[in-house]
C-alpha cells in the first residue's frame, strides 16, 4: 500500500540533515558501506563512462569518479545540500541537480552507463515508481547498483523514519526495507533482465551488514 510522502516536508528534513553531514573539509570518497575503507568500490560500476547518483548527498561519490575521468551527474532533494556540494564539487565537473526522483526522472531524458545510490533515494523511494525509471535512464549494458542496510527481521516494506530523535518538531520520512529475494523480484518485475542482491557481512561480527543490490537491463 503507497505511503504518503509529504515531499516538502522531507525537502525540509534532508535540509536540516545537509546542515550536520557536509563537511567543508571532506575528500573525495566512494565505499558502498558504512564502514570506511570496507566492502567493494566503484567497480561495482564497471567500465562506466557515464553515471547517475540518485540522492547524491555530500557529493563525495561523486566526486571521486569524476577525478577518475568519469562523467557525473547527481541529483538530491535538498536545496542545502545541492548549493553546498556542487560549490565545493564544481572544480572537479561535477554536476548536481536539485530535484525529487521520480519527478527528476521523469522528465530528464538522459542515459547513463551506470545509475547508483549508496544509502540514497533507492532507500527512501517507492521501488515500484523508481526501479521503471532507472531502468528506462540506463545505456545499453549498463548497471543499477544501490546499497543501504538490510532489513530488520520481519520488519519489511516501508518503513517510518523520525529525524533527530523523538523530541522536537516531527520531522520524518519513509524508507523501503525488504528481504533481497523481494529486491531482486521487484527489479526483475521493473523490467530488468538480471539482478542479484547480497549482503556484505560488517568488518566486525554481530555488528550491522550492508545490503549491496545490482541489476542489468
């Protein structure tokens, strides 16, 4: 059943999140979990000339492929966040959008040779709108790859998410938690002719893995 979204009131969210997570003196970095230094990297992209970040954030991802000679565009709800990362990323090509998703999507008429989000839009939109329009947005052999936690044990499906605890303004959105034979299902029936989804143990045991997601057209 469809959650209902208050964009602006999340636009007001990830504004007041751009205002705790930029960091002026931030490097170029790209790891798909968590965890610094952890897990798999940009490969996961392949030979990519071409890339679309979904809920870019900080822009450092992005940044660091465009110093490897990649051409990238990023796209992110919050105004904040977009003014601050494409000043401090500009220097470097980097192109950031301001824009909700689907909205973005729908209307961008681009095709990139790799469309990712690490812990980004694939987690906090509908699955059933965003997965038709990536798939439309990707060059031919090109890849989707998204990472974010994996879900809660029998705590699938959206999932309501406050900011800053549970006093104060409410301030909340919604992100999208399943099994990942339900993420493969819900890419294979978006169109996509592969998918596979895994999880990417913590560097530590016991501590919280990350839910690594890739597909192909």
């Amino acid at each position: 059943m469809p959650v209902p979204h208050d964009i602006a009131a999340e636009t007001e969210l990830w504004d007041a999140f751009a205002e705790s997570a930029f960091k002026e003196d931030a490097e170029p970095s790209f790891c798909w979990t968590q965890y610094a230094g952890h897990g798999p990297g940009p490969e996961l992209l392949g030979a990519a000339k071409s890339v679309l970040e979904v809920g870019c954030g900080t822009g450092r991802a992005l940044a660091h492929l465009a110093q490897q000679g990649v051409k990238v565009t990023g796209v992110d709800l919050s105004p904040r966040m977009v003014q601050r990362a494409s000043e401090k990323w500009a220097p470097l090509g980097v192109r950031i959008e301001q824009g909700e998703i689907l909205d973005w999507l729908a209307a961008d008429d681009g095709r990139y040779d790799a469309v990712y989000s690490i812990f980004g839009a694939a987690w906090f939109t509908d699955p059933s709108r965003l997965f038709p329009l990536v798939r439309k947005h990707l060059a031919p052999g090109g890849v989707f790859v998204f990472s974010q936690p994996p879900a809660i044990p029998g705590a699938y499906g959206p999932q309501g998410m406050y900011k800053g605890g549970f006093a104060g303004k409410a301030m909340f959105t919604y992100r999208y938690s399943y099994r990942p034979a339900v993420w493969e299902r819900l890419l294979l029936r978006a169109g996509f002719a592969a998918a596979e989804a895994t999880v990417v143990d913590a560097p530590k045991a016991g501590h919280i893995g990350t839910l690594i997601v890739q597909a192909r057209p």
